[in-house]
C-alpha cells in the first residue's frame, strides 16, 4: 500500500448512537470532505444492546466524575483522623 491509497481511504465522522430499541442501536456516520468520493457518503453501524441500557458517554463522565469525587472525600476523611 502506498501512501496515495493510504491519504483516499474512507474517513467518516461518527454520529451518535441511538436509544437501544428492541435489542439494537444505530449511528450514521457521514463521509469526511478529506475521503476518497467514491465511498458512501453515509454509513450505518448496528450495534446489539441490552434495551434500559445506555452508551451516552455524558452518563459515564457523570458517574466517573462522582466516583473521583467520592474518592477525594474518603481520602481527605482518613488524613483528617
């Protein structure tokens, strides 16, 4: 492979994933200006989920961050005693 190939490959932009809905979750994702033409312009990626679950990476910042700081609090109780 040289690297003119390498430079026309297809890039997408990843677009969000979807609610799960019966078992499955999807994002389009839209071809980047940079990429070959000749790729589609926009993709579908199926992903199989469990429904009432989410991957919203905003909820898992969220309980990553309350875990940091349930963490800090312990610590700064045990230099306290």
């Amino acid at each position: 492979m040289n690297w003119l190939s390498y430079n026309t490959a297809c890039r997408y932009e990843k677009g969000s994933w979807s609610e799960c809905a019966t078992g499955q979750m999807t994002r389009a994702d839209k071809l980047k200006a940079s990429s070959d033409p000749s790729c589609e312009a926009t993709r579908v990626i199926k992903k199989n989920c469990k429904p009432g679950k989410s991957k919203d990476k905003s909820a898992k910042e969220q309980r990553k961050n309350k875990d940091k700081g349930n963490f800090f609090k312990k610590l700064s109780k045990k230099q306290s005693k």
